[in-house]
C-alpha cells in the first residue's frame, strides 16, 4: 500500500483536492476533520483542563481556544501535545483498516505535514498550491479571519515554495478545477496503475 502524504498551506485547496482524491475511489484520511472529531469527543476534556474556558457544553469552541493560543507559542505547543497524538493515532487506526482490506494507495490529509515531522510517515508527498493572490483572496473570505491572523498562520508554516520544492507532485489549484482533477488523475494512474 502506498501511503500519499496531502499538504499545502492554507487557502491552497488542498480540502478540495483531497475530495478529489476520495471521489475517485482513493481512501483519504483527513486531519482536520478528525480534529473537529476529537473537539466535540475524546480531546474535549483534554483542552478544557488545558485552557479552561474553552469548551461549550462538552464541546471545544474553536473561536475562545483560538484566541487563547493566536501569538503564544507556548500555549500552541500544549494544545499540540494533546491533539497531535489523537490525530496520529486515528490516522494509525486508519491506515490499519485499509492495509488490511488491501488499498493499493490512500491519502493522508495532513496540513502541518512538513511542520510536524509527518514526512516520514508517507511514501510520496503532494503539495497543493496556488498563487499568492489567490491564497490571500480565499483566506480572507473566510468568516472571522484578518489580515493578521493570517499572517500568524503563515507565519507557522513552512512557505510555499519551499514545499514544492519537497514534494513529490504539485497540484496547482489556481489553474481550476479540471486541471487540479486532471493532476489527480494522473497521480493515481501513476501510484496505483489506475
């Protein structure tokens, strides 16, 4: 089986291509989606008892959590070292499952992939991109965010150009979305014989 590491910073489309990739019969973990998981379940208590304050009815609130972590590096560093390992441990799970029914390829969506040491987990990496433009344009479009948080989050990330620079394929978002699906393609005609 091989394992396809998804990445790209954000605003790039990288929730979009790996869709993409599931809707062509490629199982895709998704990290951030597991995340929004954990927060209404098993991570829950975990961050209130962190960040008092930032749970709602059993429920992280993503809003106060994130106002506590934005700009204190040490805060982000706790909240990391309870949910990075819940995220890894459902992606273990995961991949279990479907080495087991036999998959040829599946997809790790993981944002903070480069960030976080996940490179060695995956056999192949691809890097979701677009324009600086565009990146600025879909973020800021985005309810509650600002020029700033932006500018935090990137601030956090490894840069664009350097990513590409790692990877194994680049799928360009900023030239639409039948050339992000052609790339897609390609990739899984190439890793799986598809």
């Amino acid at each position: 089986m091989i394992v396809l590491g998804l990445t790209g910073s954000i605003g790039m489309g990288k929730s979009t291509t790996a869709k993409m990739f599931a809707d062509a019969g490629v199982p895709a973990h998704d990290s951030d989606e597991t995340v929004h998981r954990l927060y209404s379940g098993k991570a829950a208590p975990l961050v209130e008892a962190a960040f008092p304050g930032t749970t709602v009815s059993g429920v992280v609130d993503r809003a106060k959590l994130g106002a506590r972590v934005l700009g204190d590096a040490a805060a982000l560093k706790t909240l990391e070292t309870i949910i990075h390992p819940l995220v890894r441990a459902d992606a273990d799970a995961f991949l279990a499952r479907h080495r087991a029914a036999g998959a040829p390829l599946v997809v790790l969506d993981i944002p903070l992939l480069f960030e976080t040491g996940g490179r060695n987990r995956v056999d192949k990496v691809v890097v979701v991109t677009a324009p600086a433009v565009v990146q600025r344009a879909r973020v800021l479009a985005r309810p509650g965010m600002s020029e700033e948080k932006l500018a935090a989050i990137l601030a956090k990330q490894v840069p664009d150009a350097e990513k590409r620079r790692l990877a194994d394929f680049v799928i360009d978002t900023g030239e639409g979305m039948d050339a992000a699906r052609a790339a897609v393609d390609a990739i899984i005609a190439e890793l799986a014989g598809r």
